[in-house]
C-alpha cells in the first residue's frame, strides 16, 4: 500500500517566503491499484510523484511505500529505493540519444542489482520484444518513430519489474489512437506484474479509462469531493 | 552496463571532441616527454662516451675542447702533448696502461685516430668486457693497417682487406705541413671493423699511431714541432687504484710538476658540466611544456564542463533510474580519466617516437649519440598528467553532482 499523511512540499518562493506546491492531508493508494492523478498545471501533479518516487524529499510529512518508511530516507537510500521498486515513464520519455533501445533498457538495470547481471540483456530483449520492437534493438531513440520511442521508455520503466509504475503525463506526446495504445499497455503491463499504476494526466481519455482519479487543486490539495464523485 | 561502458559510450557520442581532447593531452605529454627522453638520452650518450676513459691527458687549452676532441671526435685538436711527459708516464708504477693518441688525419669527414693496441682493451670496470670489441678481422699490428668504428665502416662501405688514402684534415695539430704526397704513397688497409659501442667513437678510424710518425716525421722536422717527430695529441691513462692514482696523477699533471705544457681532465666532468650548460636551455623548454600540460588539463575541463551543461537532462535520467549522485560524479570522473588516459598513451607513444626521429637526426648529424632509454621522470611524468586530467573533471563531476534531477525530467 502507499500511504501519504500530512504531506507537504514546500519551495522558497523567487519573491521572498515560501511557496507551498503541495498539501495532502491524507492519500492512500491500494497494492496493485491503477490511479489517475488529475488537475490544472501548478497543481502539484509531478510533485507528488516525484516525492513518491523518491526523486524529491517532501518537506514535511510521512510517505510509506509497502511498508517503507521513504520520508526517513537519505537520498542515498531512496535512489537504491526508486531504483529497484520504481518504473517512471515521462512525458517527453528522457530516452538517452546516444544509447540505443537496448542499451537503454540495460541502463535501468544496471543500477538497481534487481536483475542478475546474466540475464539482463535477456530481459531487455524480451522487453523490447515484446513491445514490438524486437528489430529495433540497436537503433537510437533518433531511429525509431514516437510511438516506438514511448514504448523504449515503457520497456525501461519495467526492466526491474517495479512494484509501482509512476507515468508522468504518458500520452502528451502521442496522438488520440497511440495514447489508447499506451494506457493499454500501462494496464497490461502494470496488471502481468502486478505493479501498482499511478498516471499524472489532464487528458480526459486517460482519465476516463481509471476508476479511480484524484484531483488536486491549485493549492495542491486534493479535491475530496471530486474524488468521491469519481468513484 | 557497467559504469566505464556508460563513460566510454558518453566519450564515443562526442567522439570529434573526446578527439580533440585526447588530442591536445597527448602533444603536452609528447612534448613534455621528448624533453625528458632526449634529455636523459644526451646524458646517457655522454655516460657512455666517456665510460672507458678516465683521464685524458693532452695540451694546454681548453678542457672542454680536449674532451670533446678525444672523446667525441669533434672540433680541432689541442696543441701537442711533450713526447717526455708520455714517456715519464709510461715510467708511473702507478699506471696500468698510458696509451697515446694522435690526430690530425680524416678519411671522408672521420677523424682518423692514431692509437697502440692496448687502447682496445679500454673497458669501464676491471670485470667489465672490453669497451671496443670486434665484429670483425683483428687490431692492427702493424702501421698503415686501420681499424674502423661500426659506424665509420658502414658510412664509408669499407670492408676489411680495402684499402684508402688518408686526408689531412687538422691542420692545427702540425701548422703549415706539406705532406700530401706522404699521404699518396701510404694508403691504409682494412684489418678490422669494430662492434657499435653507441657512442662517437663508432665514428672513428683506428690506425697504430707508427704509422702517424711515419707520415708527419718529414713535416713535423720542416715545423719544428717541440715535440719532435713523435707528436703526441693526448694520452689516455689507466690508473692501478682508483681514485688515488687516478687524482695523483692529474693533481702532479695540472699543478705543473710534472709537465708545464700539459693537463689533465677526467672526461665525465667536463662533458657533465658541459651537459648542465646545455641543460638551461632544456628548463627553458621543460617550463614550456608544462604550460602545455596545464592548458590540456584547462581543455580536458573545458571540454568536460561543455559536455556536462549539453548533458544535464541525460545525467538527470541516470539520476532518476536510480543511479546515485555518488556514481555520477565517478561517471563523468571516470570520463575524464579515460580521455587523460587515452591522451597520456597517445602522447607517450608519440613522445617516443619523436624523441626517437630526432636522435636519429643529431646522430646523423653530431657525433653525439642520444640513448633513449625510459627515464624514472617517465612515469612519474605520465602519472601526472594522468592526475591533471582526473582534477580537471572534479569540477564537472561536482556538476553533475548537484543536477538536480527533478529539474531537469520536466519537458522544456
């Protein structure tokens, strides 16, 4: 289960003071449990999953990750933490352009340890493979088309097979029938693995396909009665 | 993949500037390196020219002059040693061997040096073998027959059982001589060539000094020579205990009392100072490679530090699949390293190798021999370099440290 209580993320503003991006009061998310994280931009959306994924320390507050205390962690120990239990698909999907699709699945296992060293290059090609892009392996993200780049990064983000799959807006880069594509294989992928899914997205298509949205306001608080009409 | 996978990968991306880099590291350190080599290589040349002479007995004048006359074949000779000194030397119970030399003759540009036999059996240390040793034929024993330096008998095709007619080529060893027709009616016959000794003496044609009194006896009459008609260039000492026959010797030579017209110099001294004279200009030129070194450590940084500020959102990935700020900073430290390290390899080989086209040179061209050797500086040199290179990528790898990567994921 995650389990988020009184969390805030707090910036110093550019004018002096402080600027808080987010303030939940409370936020659980069930094991294997697809959410949608909705809300304008300056809701705090990619904050909270940064936080969650252990990219950014919250100021205050207690984040629990099936049962790990992350809020108690040194940065040191939240990158072993993302590295091993975290798959994150961004929106511009940061493929790195001088690795080849391959490669950049290996990158991912190659700073966890999850996956033994000898099966890696097994993993990553059956990854890609599986993804349809098993005659891709050795072109770079330039190479391959942006549907086949997306699905690279999804094959990334599953390399050490997550507990959690954090998508950050998946489908702004893609058009209506390749974002059908790519929440289809969120889902699937994330529901083989039983990984929980948690997607930030203000597309109502994405929105429309989870039973469960959260909404987050301007003040970066959730919107507790949006959420219950969602449900 | 491993993390000197990923650091070579990040090199091979950029791969005209990882180039250039390893470029301008490695002409630093040829530069830096060929300075050291044919420094230490002049030094090891000298070592080895002087190595069977300890004294050198010849005219008034100049030391230096002496030394590099008898030993380096080079320049004119001083004025004549007195006949009665050599012969009050070879009286010395102290003295092993007194071998006299004389010069004054060249066939084609070599100094032909008229010598005894026992000159042959010159060697560095008691238990070390024979300085000269021959490749082929025999000493000579009798005038008119030669012995030619390894050198000498390839520059000039003679083979032993040839003959040649010897030029005379100093004309300040006997002033105002006429005798070239003694010259005509002696010519020389191959005996011998000897092994290279990888000094100036491989330049040198060896003749029984006989056969130079029997040449200038005429001349040397018509001028006067003090000396008579057995002129004497230098002499050559062996002493029985070194160093106290050695600087007994020298001491009774140079203080007078044993000859007012004559000195003594140990030949080492005087082509070390003569070295250290030269080695001024070496600093000079030492002091300029290392600027070069620090400028290719500036461009190791420069070159990083650019790579660093295009690549922040691809550290930021690596930072977000969990790779540690710690490997990081070793990620972009290791890049550095390789392209120092590539560039100490490309420049060691290329020291080498320059070092290596410009002893070639000089030795066509000087009798000097340069020894390139591999000098203790060498590692210590490349190794320096090498760290330059590693502190010239601190401050990128602290860059790449601090990227936070939360920043830099979000699209731009």
């Amino acid at each position: 289960m995650i389990k988020l209580v009184e969390v805030e993320k707090v910036y110093p503003s550019p004018a002096g003071g402080a600027l808080k991006v987010l303030h939940l009061e409370r936020l659980e998310i069930a094991d294997r449990e697809h959410v949608a994280i909705a809300g304008p931009s300056g809701s705090g959306k990619t904050t909270l999953l940064n936080i969650i994924a252990g990219l950014t320390a919250a100021t205050s507050g207690e984040i629990w990750i099936y049962n790990q205390a992350v809020h108690t962690m040194s940065e040191r120990e939240r990158d072993d933490y993302r590295a091993r239990n975290i798959g994150l698909l961004f929106q511009t999907f940061n493929l790195l352009s001088g690795f080849s699709a391959l490669e950049n699945v290996l990158l991912a296992m190659s700073f966890s340890n999850k996956i033994p060293a000898g099966q890696r290059q097994g993993r990553a090609k059956a990854l890609l493979g599986q993804l349809g892009l098993g005659d891709r392996l050795h072109h770079r993200p330039g190479q391959l088309s942006t549907g086949q780049q997306q699905r690279v990064a999804l094959a990334r983000a599953l390399a050490n097979k997550p507990n959690l799959l954090i998508a950050d807006e998946p489908t702004a880069s893609v058009d209506y029938e390749a974002a059908t594509t790519v929440i289809d294989l969120l889902e699937s992928s994330c529901r083989e693995n039983e990984a929980t899914l948690l997607v930030a997205s203000h597309d109502p298509l994405v929105l429309n396909r989870f039973e469960r949205v959260i909404r987050l306001n301007h003040q970066g608080q959730i919107e507790r009665k949006a959420e219950a009409l969602e449900r | 993949m491993s993390l000197a996978a990923i650091a070579w990968r990040n090199l091979i991306n950029r791969i005209l500037q990882s180039l250039m880099t390893v470029f301008v590291v490695g002409v630093a350190v040829a530069l830096a390196l060929t300075i050291v080599l044919l420094s230490q290589g002049v030094q090891n040349g000298i070592n080895r020219a002087a190595e069977p002479y300890d004294l050198i007995i010849g005219g008034k004048g100049n030391a230096q002059q002496l030394v590099v006359n008898t030993v380096l074949l080079q320049g004119n000779p001083l004025q004549n040693v007195p006949l009665e000194l050599y012969e009050k030397l070879q009286q010395d119970p102290g003295l092993t061997a007194v071998v006299p030399l004389g010069y004054g003759d060249n066939y084609r540009k070599h100094k032909i040096v008229g010598t005894q036999a026992p000159f042959f059996d010159f060697r560095n240390k008691p238990s070390d073998p024979p300085y000269f040793q021959l490749a082929q034929g025999r000493v000579f024993q009798q005038p008119f027959e030669a012995v030619l330096g390894s050198e000498a008998a390839q520059k000039l095709g003679l083979n032993v059982g040839q003959s040649f007619k010897a030029e005379h080529g100093d004309a300040e060893a006997l002033p105002g001589e006429e005798d070239h027709d003694e010259h005509e009616a002696n010519p020389y016959k191959v005996v011998g060539i000897l092994k290279s000794t990888s000094s100036p003496a491989d330049l040198g044609i060896y003749v029984d000094i006989a056969s130079y009194w029997k040449i200038h006896e005429r001349g040397a009459e018509q001028v006067g020579d003090p000396t008579g008609p057995k002129a004497v260039t230098a002499i050559l000492v062996k002493p029985k205990t070194f160093p106290n026959d050695l600087y007994r010797i020298q001491q009774q030579i140079n203080s007078g009392r044993l000859s007012r017209d004559a000195q003594a110099v140990i030949p080492y001294n005087e082509l070390y100072n003569l070295n250290q004279l030269v080695g001024q200009g070496q600093q000079i030129l030492s002091f300029v490679a290392y600027i070069a070194i620090a400028m290719a450590g500036a461009t190791v940084f420069l070159s990083l530090y650019g790579a660093i500020v295009e690549r922040r959102r691809d550290l930021a990935v690596l930072r977000a699949l969990g790779a540690g700020r710690q490997r990081v900073f070793r990620l972009v430290l290791l890049e550095s390293g390789l392209v120092a390290g590539l560039g100490v390899l490309f420049g060691a080989l290329l020291g080498h190798l320059t070092a290596w086209i410009i002893s070639n040179v000089i030795r066509n061209a000087n009798a000097i021999q340069i020894i390139i050797g591999i000098p203790g500086e060498e590692p210590v040199l490349l190794l320096a370099v090498l760290l330059v290179g590693l502190v010239a990528g601190i401050l990128p790898a602290t860059a790449a440290y601090r990227t936070e990567a939360s920043r830099y994921l979000a699209p731009t």
